[in-house]
C-alpha cells in the first residue's frame, strides 16, 4: 500500500525513485543462490532440456532463488541472445516464489541497461551487475559510480553489485559501494573477493540504507554472516546445495559450533569448483552428484585425467563421495 501511494504521489520525475524504494522493500535476498551452470550439447549448442531439468531439481531445495548468467553459466562465452533465452528458460521452469537474479552486465553502461531491461521483460526479479573491466585502469571509483548509477536509474528491476576480481581483475571499490548503498535501486552487492574484513566493513558503512550483502562463496560463508552478511551466491551450492543451505541456516540460528564443522568439511570441495579447477570442474561435479553439468563451451577444456582424480580426492576428502 505504501509503495501505491508513493507511486500514485510521485512526479513523473520521480516515479523512478518511488518504485526502486518499492523494490528495496518487497526483495528479500536472504539465503543461498547457486549461480546455475549452463549445459550445452557436444556440439556446443545450449542444451534447455538438460537446463529446465537442472532447475527442476534444485526447487526441491531450500534455495531463495538463482542466479543465472553469473560467471559459473559461462556467460562471457554466450550471445546476447542465448543469455536472455536461458534466464527466460529458467523463470518459465522455476517456481515463483523463488527468485530469479539475472547477470546483466557489459561493458558499456549503454548495453548493460539494454541488456538489464531484456532480463527484466523475460521475468528476472533482479540482476546482478558485475563491474565493466576491459578498461580496468580506467574504472576508478567515480566511473563505476556513474555506472551503476545510470544502470540503476534505469533499471525497471533492483540492481545488485558485482565484484569478482578473480575474474576481472578489478575489485570495486569500498567508497563506490558505500556510495551507490544510497540509490534506492541498488539492492545488495555480491563480493566475490574473500575478504571479511571489507565484507565486515561494508556492512557496517551501509547498515542505515537496508543493504544487502551476500558472500560470493561458500567457502568464506560463515564467516560473512559473522560479520553481518544475509546470504551467499556459492558455486559449490550446483553440488552440496542441501549442504550448504544447512550452513545458512546454522549461521541464522546461531548454532556457531555446528555451522564450524560443516563449513571446515565445505571448504575443500568449494576450493576445487572455484579457484582450482573452476567451471569445467564444477561441471563435473555436477556430473557425479546427480545434475547435468557437462562439457564448458570453448575456449575452456575438460580437466585431465590427472585434474580428474585430484577433483574426486577433493570430495572424497570430507565424505561427499
């Protein structure tokens, strides 16, 4: 009803700014989002059957929603096109009362809104928007201010923020999020980064402003929601989802000397899917606990047979296997 009013009073000027408030109060990110792998066929074409099956399973699990077209959907190595079909795949497939979150980003703010509006239309509740990175060393903290603010402004969905410097080589700044916090807008930021003390930080500098920040791994999980983080964006949730739900909600509960045991057996197999092995490796994963993961799209290559076993000593280590 408020956010009725505030729209039915706002200028049109202002109608922007009414509806993104409305957005920051009616989107709550607590939880576990896995960012969905994308399968493909051998001859590299998307694979949606495999895709909607995929989804099919993970509404069976405890997830707040997904994250679709993140960096684990492979989607620097799709069109324009293919990214917008398979978020509309995935909204068609998954229950609404999960969320669908979106990677939009590009990088020129221009595509970015065009791409960000694309999502929107095919039923994507947010996007994520990771930072514009081909120009790093132009990318200070006022130009991705101005981005994100232009995106933000435009945007008919709540934004939120990217940082994953693993992969971009630019970690965006502390004053910039701290900053863009502000815009109604601009829901949360994933940070991929791994560093609690920043995680800690931009929790506190945005505490007044209902920001949301989600850790970009499961292996840092606890200990961002001891500094105050809502929820994770986690690879390793394609595999152990149910596993790494429990530890979200041990972390919610308070239940810190249980959420310490899983999250210490969590933090081999997440290495292995993410700074070791990467997408082809969580692929396989996928592959041994039940989903469709597959074959990466090239230029990414299968793991060797070396890579292969080195994988499976990983999950076998703390009993997945």
């Amino acid at each position: 009803m408020f956010c009725q009013r505030a729209w039915r009073a706002a200028s049109p000027r202002s109608r922007v700014w009414a509806r993104a408030r409305c957005h920051r109060a009616a989107l709550d990110l607590r939880g576990i989002f896995p960012p969905v792998a994308t399968p493909f066929t051998p001859q590299e074409d998307l694979d949606y059957r495999k895709l909607e099956q995929n989804v099919l399973k993970y509404a069976r699990i405890p997830f707040t929603g997904l994250v679709v077209q993140g960096s684990n959907g492979e989607y620097p190595l799709l069109s324009e096109e293919e990214r917008v079909e398979v978020v509309r795949r995935v909204r068609l497939a998954l229950p609404r009362d999960k969320l669908v979150m979106a990677g939009s980003g590009c990088e020129s703010t221009r595509a970015t809104l065009q791409l960000t509006e694309k999502m929107a239309a095919v039923g994507a509740d947010a996007v994520l928007v990771v930072t514009p990175s081909y120009y790093k060393g132009k990318m200070d903290s006022r130009a991705l201010v101005q981005h994100y603010t232009r995106v933000a402004d435009g945007s008919p969905v709540p934004v939120v923020l990217y940082s994953v410097p693993a992969n971009t080589g630019l970690e965006l700044p502390l004053d910039a999020v701290v900053h863009l916090s502000q815009h109604p807008n601009i829901l949360g930021v994933k940070d991929s980064g791994g560093d609690i003390t920043r995680i800690g930080l931009i929790v506190h500098r945005t505490k007044e402003q209902g920001f949301q920040v989600l850790a970009g791994s499961a292996g840092f999980l606890m200990a961002a929601h001891c500094v105050g983080a809502v929820g994770g964006v986690c690879a390793l949730a394609n595999v152990l989802g149910a596993q790494v739900c429990q530890l979200q909600q041990l972390c919610e509960s308070g239940r810190w000397e249980e959420a310490r045991v899983l999250q210490q057996r969590l933090i081999q197999p997440n290495t292995a899917v993410t700074r070791k092995l990467g997408v082809p490796g969580l692929k396989l994963a996928m592959d041994w606990f039940g989903y469709h993961g597959g074959a990466c799209r090239s230029p990414l290559t299968p793991l060797t047979d070396a890579q292969v076993q080195e994988l499976r000593r990983d999950f076998s280590a703390g009993g997945w296997l």
